[in-house]
C-alpha cells in the first residue's frame, strides 16, 4: 500500500502440555516454548511496530516464588527489545550456573520465562498513546492465584463511554479511559464475582480456605466469566488471557471481523491471528489449524483440557475483508488465491481503461502488497488476450499465412517492474520545503521501457485510502517515464468510510474517496447534501447506538462510483504533469466474488456489523463539519 496505515495487532499464545523435562529431551531446550513464542511473534511483525510483550506464566509453583513474568517494549525494535530482555537474564544464569542451566526443574524453580504458558502481542496504537502503559500484555494483579489475569488483544471497543460508566457504576475506579482497561477490569470483575461465588460454596461446605483455593482453581467457570464479561461488548476483537493458576483463552467477536486460528495436538497448543505463522513456527499443515469460530472462545485448562466452547451468540459473520486485501499476510493459502482473484476481476475495467491497446500498454505493480494482485491481473489480462487470438485465427477462416499467424499469436502484454521502493528513505524532515522534496522520492523507477508519449502505463496498488502518496511520490515519478496515460489500478473497492474495530482510519477528510464527493457536491452546488447530512447525524448524537443511522450514505448518493474516481484522478494529479491519469477502482461485487467468506465491507459500503459503527461514523461526518480533528471513538 502506498498509504501506510496503522492497522490492528497481533496475539501469540502457547500452552506447553508437557512438563519442560519433556522438551529438554526431544528438542534439547526447556527454552521450547519461548523461542516457538518469539518465532510466532516475529512473523507477525506486519501486524506490530509500536510496541510488543510478552508474559511467561508456571504452573504450580510453590508460595513464595514469583510465577509470573513480563517483558515489554514501545522502542524502535520491541520485538527484539522484548526478546533481548528476556535472553540476558537467562545468559546471565547459563554464564553463572552452566552445570545446572539446562537441567528444566532447576530453571524452572530458578530462572524468568521458564514456564509452561506463554503470551505475547504485537501493537499498533490506535486507541491509546504510544506508551508502555499502554503496551500488552495488561496485568491485574492479585495475591490468589485465580485472581490474577493477564491480557492481550487485537481489538477496538466503539462502546467505551458505555462500559466505562457500567466499571463506575459497578463502584471501581478505572485508572484510564481506553477500551484496553476498559476490557481489564470488566473480564476482572466477572473473574472476582466467579472466585466469590465458588469460595462461598466451598466454606459452606466446611473446607479450609487453604483447601479452598486449589478448588477454585480446578472448577472456576472460564466460559461463564467471559460470556458475562463481554455481554455489552461492541466491536471487533480477538482476545487472548491466562489466569494465575494456569487457566488460558483466546475468545473472539460474535461478528468474527478480527482473526484468530489455533492448532493442538499432545504437546502444545498454539493460538495467533494468523494461520501461516502457525504453520511456519510448527512446521504443521494448513487443514490442521482451525478457525475460532466467530463467538466462541478457546480454552485450556490447567489440566490440559482444550476445549472451543460459544461464549457469546453468533452473529451473521461480518469478517473483515480490508483484511485480506492488504493488512494480513500474503503466504496464507487462500489470501494468496484471494487477492490473485481480485488483480484478475479488473482486467475488464483495466482494458477499457487504455481502450484495449494491449500492444502499447506496460503493465506494473507498487511494490510490494500488490504484487499478488498483480499476478492475477496479469492472468487475466493474458486470458482476454488468449479470447482475442484464437477469434483472430477464427476469422482467417483458414486462409492465414506464416506471417499473419506469427503477427497474432506474437502479441504478449509487456510486463515490467517500474516501481521500486526505496527502504533507505525517511520523510522524518519537519520543513515543509524539505520534506515534500524528500517525500518525492520515496520510490525510484526504471527508465528506458516505456516509449515516450506512445506508451500506456498500468500499475496496480492494493488500496488508495488518502492518496497522499500517489501524488506527493509516485504519479510525479510515474511521469518521468513519458507515458502517454497513466492508470492506477486498486484492487480495493473506495474506501468510503472510517473503521472502528482496530484499523486506524478515523477521519472522514483523510479519505480521498469523500474528498472528492465533497468536492463535487460543491461543484454542482448541492452543498444542502452535505448541510442536511451534518443536521441529520447531529439530532442522532445523543441516541442510543442501536438507534443510529448512517446518513453519511448521503453524501455518495448522488454520484456513481466512475464519477468518483474520475474525480479523484483530478484531485490526485499533481500540477505539473504531462501525461493524463485515471484511476481504477475494484468494485465491492467483485470485491464479494473473490473474497466471499469476508463480507465485511464497512469501509466501503457504510455497512458496519455492529450498531456502534454507525455511531461512530456519524461523529466522524460531525467532526469533519465542525473542524474538530479528534477522534471518532
């Protein structure tokens, strides 16, 4: 994508359901478990820069000895910060005691991370600062062992205020006003309510409260604390725990809008946000890791008990599928077939873009997300070109020559490698003179193969959200070249709309798809569209969110999606530039065809899954009228 965006983070849990002595001896490590945790979150770097941790948990330890352990890191590199953090100390022992550092009894009654249950996470700061407070796994601490929660999630809440006073009306006192705690504290009260419960039960039953606790421990209601806790949830989520006392989950969203898989055999159980990270880290096929499915939580038992059990009723699936077109990762088996599906849906729209002069026309990608989309648009570009010849053949109607036939069957689309990224670069300069130079150059091109004011040039990207880069970078570059017509090609439908599950797109006036309906209704001077819309959304902002609705549509009715990007392509051309731009966009039937699993279509469509989505939208629109930058949720 050429607009970089913050977008939603990733969870890595292993349960290890052997005793650490059993790893020491098929794999010759204790450290098993911790170093399969940094491989799972190191393939999932796509899905985190701003932060990671990691918390080692050890089952049945002895009173006294700290059982818990957490690394985390906000620093430039937190994955290997973390990592780093927890290899010193252990370096430090193997250095100080070698002839017992490999013995796993000793290192677990003596070392950091030498445990059973591991949890880490990859952030992306959306709702909360980039701080190390806001850096997961959270931690509630308690002095009982199944009071002790630990948390990590990819998820955002569109219901907070609501929460946040149901936490004030229960009598707590929150110590900040983010989904993150929000979530913390509610699945902590329903924790605390469950060990109440149980630890009544059991001194009615005459026993001790040292007897008490091991009881709790083994008979605890995990399915029933997360099914009260998340009953007034609105959002996206996929959220991964561990108790104290050894008890594990991973629950997701009704909707199943974020992603959670996981695979379990008699040595380990593994959850990540993605299914290609589990196959690499375990070397372990693709049919044999499942899908949470959308409402239900996995859970692991101190026993070892693994169980998927319904935690919330699902709901019509509504997975995200902005998802798969860029932000998951592209080695996934049928994210691979779907974006290849999606380059090859716009091969009409793309031919008639260049009016079907295939021979004259160079066709390209924006490294390195669209390059997948890229090769389906090539296949079907080269089937329509296949169509193509054998009618020509057809119409020799068997009177063809050497010549002709090589004349026809000769013609191939040119396919090159026109953009390159350069990583090196960094638009850090502050100076507005500067920095719009330096941004300028951000990508390099290969001269020499396109043919000057002859030639039409092709290139594919995944999505054109705010397009700032297609005009401050690419489209300039892009010109250099001479083409006569430069075409743009997204593999995503507009994006229309802001999210509010995980992805940091929150403002209506970043989208180049509303700017240019904007732009238009003032042009044709139907600016009451956007006075009635703002009117409209403002008599909702004191309803209930299951009242609210998405009048935002508004502003898009009265133009067809060609006529929006036409305009775009107006916006998006720099002042100076000589060869003409259009710009194509992938339609959301299409999108529906190649994706049908994920019909989760928000940012284009305004359909949100949950009624907190349309609430949130509204106060995007609202915020855009009345200047305010701040954040929809």
């Amino acid at each position: 994508m050429s607009d970089q965006l913050k977008h939603e983070c990733g969870i890595a849990m292993i349960r290890l359901l052997k005793p650490l002595e059993y790893y020491q001896e098929k794999y010759g490590s204790w450290r098993y478990g911790i170093q399969k945790l940094y491989l799972l979150m190191e393939k999932q770097h796509n899905r985190g820069q701003e932060g990671a941790g990691a918390v080692g948990l050890k089952l049945d330890m002895p009173p006294g000895n700290k059982y818990i352990h957490r690394e985390r890191s906000c620093s430039d590199q937190p994955i290997k910060d973390v990592f780093d953090g927890v290899y010193k100390e252990l370096a430090a022992a193997e250095a100080k005691y070698p002839e017992k550092f490999n013995d796993p009894v000793w290192a677990k009654a003596n070392l950091p991370f030498a445990g059973e249950v591991y949890l880490g996470h990859l952030r992306y700061g959306t709702f909360g600062r980039n701080s190390i407070d806001f850096v997961h796994p959270v931690m509630r601490e308690n002095n009982w062992k199944s009071r002790n929660l630990v948390l990590a999630g990819n998820f955002n809440l569109t219901n907070v205020d609501e929460l946040f006073d149901l936490l004030v009306g229960l009598g707590q006192h929150p110590k900040n006003y983010t989904d993150t705690v929000t979530i913390l504290e509610k699945v902590g009260h329903y924790l605390d309510e469950e060990n109440q419960m149980l630890f009544r039960q059991y001194k009615n039953d005459g026993l001790s409260n040292q007897e008490i606790s091991p009881q709790i421990e083994k008979n605890i209601d995990i399915q029933k604390v997360l099914s009260g806790a998340s009953r007034d949830w609105d959002g996206g989520y996929a959220i991964a725990g561990m108790f104290g006392h050894g008890d594990s989950f991973v629950m997701r969203d009704p909707w199943g809008i974020r992603p959670a898989f996981y695979y379990h055999d008699d040595e380990i159980v593994v959850v990540a946000s993605e299914r290609p990270v589990i196959q690499t880290a375990l070397n372990v096929r693709a049919n044999s890791i499942k899908e949470i499915a959308p409402g239900n939580a996995v859970i692991v038992r101190k026993n070892g008990d693994v169980a998927e059990v319904p935690v919330r009723v699902a709901q019509k699936r509504r997975s995200c599928s902005f998802e798969r077109i860029y932000f998951s990762r592209g080695s996934d088996r049928d994210i691979y077939k779907e974006r290849k599906r999606l380059g090859q849906l716009l091969t009409p729209a793309i031919l008639d873009s260049v009016d079907h002069d295939i021979k004259n026309t160079v066709f390209s990608f924006i490294p390195n997300t669209a390059e997948t989309a890229f090769y389906g648009m090539m296949e079907g570009v080269r089937h329509h070109l296949m169509e193509q010849k054998k009618q020509q053949i057809h119409d020799l109607n068997g009177s063809w020559t050497e010549e002709k036939l090589q004349e026809i069957i000769s013609v191939e689309p040119r396919v090159e490698k026109i953009a390159i990224k350069d990583a090196k670069m960094r638009t850090f300069i502050s100076n507005d003179e500067g920095r719009d130079d330096l941004v300028g150059h951000v990508y390099d091109v290969t001269y020499g193969i396109v043919k000057n004011q002859e030639d039409n040039l092709v290139v594919i990207d995944d999505s054109i959200v705010r397009g700032t880069t297609l005009k401050q970078s690419i489209l300039r570059i892009l010109d250099r070249l001479h083409p006569k017509k430069i075409v743009i090609v997204s593999s995503a439908p507009q994006i229309r709309y802001p999210d509010c599950y995980g992805i940091d797109m929150t403002r209506m006036g970043e989208f180049i798809a509303f700017n240019a309906a904007i732009a238009m209704l003032k042009e044709r001077g139907l600016e009451a569209v956007i006075d009635e819309t703002y009117k409209k959304c403002k008599a909702q902002e004191n309803l209930p969110k299951e009242e609210v609705v998405n009048f935002v549509k508004e502003i898009y009715k009265p133009f067809t999606a060609e006529e929006i990007s036409d305009k775009i392509a107006v916006l998006l051309t720099p002042e100076v530039m000589d060869a003409e731009v259009r710009i194509v966009y992938q339609t959301v039937e299409n999108l529906h065809v190649a994706c049908p699993e994920h019909t989760g279509d928000w940012y284009f469509t305004g359909n949100y899954p949950t009624p907190g989505g349309n609430k949130v939208v509204n106060t995007s629109f609202i915020n855009y009228c009345e200047g305010n930058d701040r954040r929809a949720y």
